[in-house]
C-alpha cells in the first residue's frame, strides 16, 4: 500500500527572492508556488503506519461464507448496516436419523432414530409453518402499533421489520435439495447465530418424529454482500481488495440511503 | 459419502464403533398417518368450545377459564367432518355410519342441540351442554344414512343427510325449522326433531342466517324460510315464512353452487361466477344495485372483480373469493384494509402479500373465505389461517384481545382443513403434520 503513488505534496504561493530582469545586484520578490516541504515524503514518512479494521457479523468456527470486513472509514458504514437490520442468507446442511449434544456431526451422539417414514412434502410443511410462526414474531417484534394504517401499510409491502433487538427471526426457508438421510435447506435470517440455526435443524428433525444434525451452514449472503463480491482465500491480495471495495461502494450507498434516509 | 456417516474430524476408533452399536429408535413408522383433530377457541361459558374444565374445574383451586384466547385442541371419538358455531352453541357432525354422527354443545335453551335428557331429572333437559353430546336424530335407516353437513344460526340448527332430507330443530318462533309456528311453544326441553324433504331435488348444502333458513338442492335452486322482515327469505315480501319456498327474482333459472349468510344478509353465487344478493342492506352490503336497505328479491350484484368462487356472508360486511385466489370485502366494520376502511359498498380487494404471498413464495393462495358475525377468517392452500375483525371475546384466536384491522396468521400446530366462525368463538378441523 505503501509503495503505490501516494497524494501529490500540497503546494503553496511563496515570494522568493529573483534575480531582477534589469540590472545586476537588485533582488526582486516573485511569486512562485513551490511544493510544501512538510509534505515530502521523506520528511512525512510512510502514509500507512496502521489500518483500522473492523468485523461485521459474526461467523463462528464450524461455519464458512461471507463475512465483512471494513477497512478505515469502513467501519463507520458497518455501524450504519448493523442498523439497517437486512436479511442475511444461509445454507444450511442436515442429516437425518442422528441427534448429537451440540446439534452438529461432530458432537457426541445422544440417539439415532429411523427416517425413512420423512418425505419432502412432510419436510416443506413444516418449513411452511416455521414461517408462518416467524411471521408472525416479525410483526410483533417491529414494535409498531397494530392499530395503525401505518402499520397496515407496511405490512402490505413486505417492510415490517424489527429495527431494534429482537430474538432471531426467519424470514424464508426453502428446501434445496432432499435424498434421504441428507437435506439441505436455505435459510434468510435476521439477529441469528450459527448455532440457533444448528438447533432449528434438530428441532426439524423432532417435528418429523425423527432427529436431525447439521452437517454445513454457509452462509451467502449478508445484507448487500453477495458470494460473487467475496474474495476467496487465493484472492486476498491489494489488488483484488481495492477492486472489491470499489465494487462495492455503489451498492452499500444506496442500501444506505434506502433504509436510513 | 458413506451411508449415513458425516465425514468429520478424525474420531478414535471407539466412539465410531460405541456410535455404529447405538440403538436405533422408531417414533413413527412408513405408514404412519396424519391425524385429524378439533381445535376450538374463544368465548367459553356458553358451553360452546365443548371443554367442560374451562366452566367447571375440575380442581378446587383451578379457575374458570372464561376466554380462550389461543386455539385449544378437543378431543373427539371420531374424525370430524363438518362444524358449525351458532350463537353460543356448537354442532360438530361425522360423515359416519355409527348410530351417533352429530355432537353438540354449548346453550340449549331452545333445544337447538335437541333434548339432551337431564341426569338429575330424567324429565328436563339440559340448558347448557359442556361437553360434546350426541344429538339423537330420528332417522329411519340409522346404520346407513350419512351426515353431509350441519349449520346453525342463532336459535336453531339444521342437519344435512345424503338420503334422508333435512332434520331441523330449535326455535321456531318465525318458522325458520320449516314448521308451522305453533302460538306460545316452549322450545325448552322439546324433543320434537323435524324432518324436511319436499325439495325439488336432493338438498347439497343448508345455511342458517340469524333467523331464517336457507337451502340450495342439486339441480342449482334455492329455498328460504324463516324470518322476513329484512327480506333475508327473498321471497317477495316482509312475512314469515314456515315452508321452505323456492326463490324467484334474479336466481330464477340460474345454477347456484354455493349459498351463504348468518346475519340477515343473503349471498349466492352461480357456477358462471356473478354474486346475487338479497336481505338486509343497512351495512351497504347490497348498495351497488339499490338505496333501500332491505331487499327481499334476490339481486344480481355487478361486480367487476373476476370470476367469483365463493363468498361468505357476516353481519356487517361480506368477503368474496375469486378463481384467481384475491379477497374481496365490502360492507361496514372492520374490514381487513388498516383502520382508515370502515364501510364500503364496492368490493375492495386485500392484497395478497398479507396473506404471506411473496417473490420468495409466489404460488401461495386463498382457498376458502368464511365469515362470523363481526370476523372473517381466510385458509390458504398451504393450511394457513388468518383471521381478522372485531375480537370478540377472544374469537380471533390471536392470543390477544384487540381487533385486528389486517389479516393475521393464526398459530395452529397443523394444517388447518377448514374453520367455522360463530359469534364469539371458532372451530378448526385440522390435520397434523406427520
């Protein structure tokens, strides 16, 4: 970072003393601007001594997917999209027929059942009713009046949402895929951790009178950072940083102006 | 992938095999099926919600329950197949061969659930039924007659059979039973059961309205009796009426598939999809065509909506559905569009996103409309129930005890098959999830 062109130095109008057009021996003030020496590189030193960076959301260790970072100014904006409380997408991956104690392949194994009586129509009903009971929180958590035809309204376009603390909240759950004993599902979420969505699995898992564990949780979305934004481990080079940054701004800002006004 | 096995951290050799000798436990096995079940809820003093420890404990430190806020499940002997809510009272009916096909509880005091005979003196009968009693019907051929659907309305009840006509009972102050009014009849404790089966066809689907009985037979005609002076018989006049008389006006000749009402206004709707009313009017619910309030000749309502399918008719105000799956309301009260919309005479149309309809699930849809006597309640196809009004009592089943000016989601464990909305409690018949 240190070795990219850096500012051009300041400049400033100083009246240094000529030599006069005319004669020998009289000095004249003329007015040139000449580089500021405050700014000089070697007397200012390297630009960047530190860089402030600051975490978005939570990943914990079991978990992947994408994850925000901001760089400097930055991290003023994630505060600003911590307050815009957008969805975050995840897919989360499960097996049936075992139930472990931290709800994940890897704990200790607390029972194992049969499923082979589970369909995929017996899994999206369930699905459906998660969401309805989420729904519902999601109304009542957005601290809004009821009464109101303001609330109505919102309710209309979809923009009900809890812009305080709240418990976690789904918004949208969808199967992706089903074979016997594997499952995977897509998950849009607000104010949730890792873990919270490993217990909804095992909790799917009892509703179907079986148990369930969690295999993967990816997640793929955060508020406006989609997959294709992330930078992959091979890619966190400057280069491919400034590029996503630049990428980016565009969108954050309108997000911004859209939800905080 | 192995058979079951997550590939994971590396485990020592024990615990895979402590894991691989596990048992196996079964909770349900391939032919496990879905179960059907009662839930109820709302006002329970009346007797109506059929859960006898929610009047009278059974423990000397319980209290009486006096509202039910959120659905309460009911145990039944056998799957229930079609309920109706009166006012105060319930029918519950089975599409069973047994001897006992229909259930009923709550108030009795014009033995709208027959004469259910008294344990303390077998002469009476009882004034309020707690708990979910049979209802002896005369039939003649018990074992094999089956129980369509049953309907009630303030103060009587009528019965549906596949072969045996329509059994009416209850008061019959303004011949709504189909009988003659007989002066100064005590309907308490009355063990008289009519019988109606002079229709010009077989009978497919009975209403009750507040006061008046309306029936629609297979070949697409409809008949009234009972109480006139809203015009809600349609007969052409203000009187009562004691025989079940065929309606004329703007149905005559039209093949009606469906019938609605349970204030004093009258809906019908015909397999073109073109809604016709009659009846009571002081709500604007028939003002599109006329300025009266009563009108007692059924009208055709041209509305501009659709196709219609179904419709459903409360005391106040009327939903229709329409065969592309949008709600339409109009008439007076709480409507389901926000706190501004308080009476209107053209139908207004309920978005589809209040009903959980979205990008993200777009082929969610309204597949039946129902209405009590200030609430409606919607069932989506995916066994969804929102329900929205004035909360009577705690009959909304939201769990609170302020109305609901947008249509809101009920949380039942189970998808909700159908709904029937009385005056200040519900009842669901669901099917489990597994």
């Amino acid at each position: 970072l240190n070795a990219a062109p850096g500012r051009a130095p300041r400049q400033q109008i100083r009246f240094l003393p000529a030599p006069a057009p005319g004669g020998g021996g009289a000095v004249e003030l003329v007015a040139a601007r000449v580089p500021v020496l405050a700014d000089h590189p070697l007397v200012r030193g390297p630009r960047f001594r530190k860089l402030k960076i600051g975490a978005g959301h939570r990943l914990d260790v079991k978990a992947s997917g994408v994850f925000v970072l901001g760089i400097g100014h930055g991290n003023k904006l994630l505060t600003d999209l911590y307050n815009c409380h957008l969805t975050k997408v995840y897919t989360v991956g499960g097996l049936f027929g075992k139930a472990t104690d931290d709800f994940s392949d890897t704990g200790n194994l607390v029972e194992k059942t049969t499923f082979d009586h589970i369909t995929r129509e017996k899994l999206e009903r369930i699905l459906a009713v998660i969401q309805g009971t989420n729904q519902k929180a999601l109304l009542m958590y957005s601290n809004i009046d009821m009464k109101t035809q303001e609330a109505y309204e919102l309710a209309v376009k979809g923009l009900l949402r809890p812009m305080g603390k709240s418990p976690p909240i789904i918004t949208a759950v969808r199967c992706l895929q089903f074979a016997l004993p594997e499952f995977q599902l897509e998950i849009h979420c607000l104010h949730e951790t890792q873990q919270y969505l490993r217990k909804m699995v095992h909790e799917i898992g009892l509703e179907l009178k079986s148990s369930a564990v969690c295999t993967e949780v990816r997640r793929i979305r955060d508020g406006v950072f989609t997959v294709d934004d992330a930078l992959p481990r091979t890619q966190w080079n400057l280069q491919s940083i400034q590029e996503a940054i630049r990428n980016c701004q565009l969108k954050v800002e309108t997000e911004l102006e859209k939800t905080l006004g | 992938r192995g058979s079951g096995v997550a590939a994971g951290p590396p485990r020592t050799r024990q615990l895979q095999e402590a894991e691989e000798a596990a048992p196996v436990f079964q909770y349900a096995g391939k032919a496990a099926r879905r179960k059907d079940r009662v839930f109820v809820w709302g006002f329970s003093y009346s007797g109506a919600l059929g859960v006898p420890s929610f009047v009278r404990p059974d423990a000397g430190w319980k209290k009486p329950r006096r509202i039910q806020p959120t659905p309460y499940r009911l145990e039944t002997e056998e799957k229930i197949s079609s309920a109706a809510c009166g006012y105060g009272f319930t029918l519950l009916a089975s599409c069973t061969r047994d001897i006992t096909k229909v259930w009923g509880m709550g108030l009795n005091k014009d033995s709208q659930l027959g004469f259910q005979r008294s344990r303390r003196d077998q002469t009476k009968g009882y004034e309020y039924v707690l708990e979910p009693s049979p209802i002896p019907l005369p039939l003649e051929k018990p074992q094999q007659t089956r129980v369509l659907q049953v309907s009630c309305g303030r103060a009587h009840s009528l019965v549906l059979t596949d072969s045996e006509g329509v059994f009416t009972m209850g008061n019959n102050s303004y011949g709504q039973c189909g009988r003659k009014v007989v002066e100064d009849e005590i309907y308490s404790g009355n063990h008289l059961i009519h019988q109606l089966k002079e229709f010009d066809s077989r009978v497919v689907q009975v209403v009750c309205g507040q006061d008046h009985s309306l029936f629609r037979t297979k070949r697409g005609t409809v008949y009234a009796c009972g109480w006139g002076a809203d015009g809600q018989t349609g007969l052409g006049h203000y009187n009562i009426t004691s025989v079940p008389t065929k309606l004329q006006g703007d149905i005559a000749g039209v093949n009606i598939i469906q019938v609605s009402s349970y204030g004093d206004c009258c809906l019908a709707v015909s397999d073109e999809g073109d809604v016709f009313g009659w009846g009571n009017s002081e709500y604007l619910q028939l003002a599109s065509v006329t300025e009266t309030t009563q009108v007692n000749v059924p009208r055709h309502l041209p509305f501009k909506i659709g196709k219609v399918k179904e419709a459903a008719c409360g005391g106040t105000g009327n939903v229709v559905l329409t065969e592309e799956g949008n709600v339409f309301v109009w008439g007076y009260g709480i409507l389901g569009k926000g706190p501004n919309l308080i009476e209107t005479a053209v139908p207004e149309m309920i978005p589809p996103s209040l009903f959980g309809w979205s990008d993200f699930s777009p082929d969610i849809r309204v597949a039946h409309v129902r209405c009590g006597l200030s609430q409606f309640a919607a069932l989506t196809n995916r066994g969804e129930l929102f329900v929205w009004g004035k909360n009577l009592r705690g009959c909304l089943g939201t769990g609170r005890m302020e109305d609901q000016y947008f249509p809101w989601r009920v949380t039942v464990p189970g998808e909700v098959v159908d709904v029937a909305c009385g005056v200040d409690h519900m009842v669901s018949m669901v099917k489990s999830f597994t």
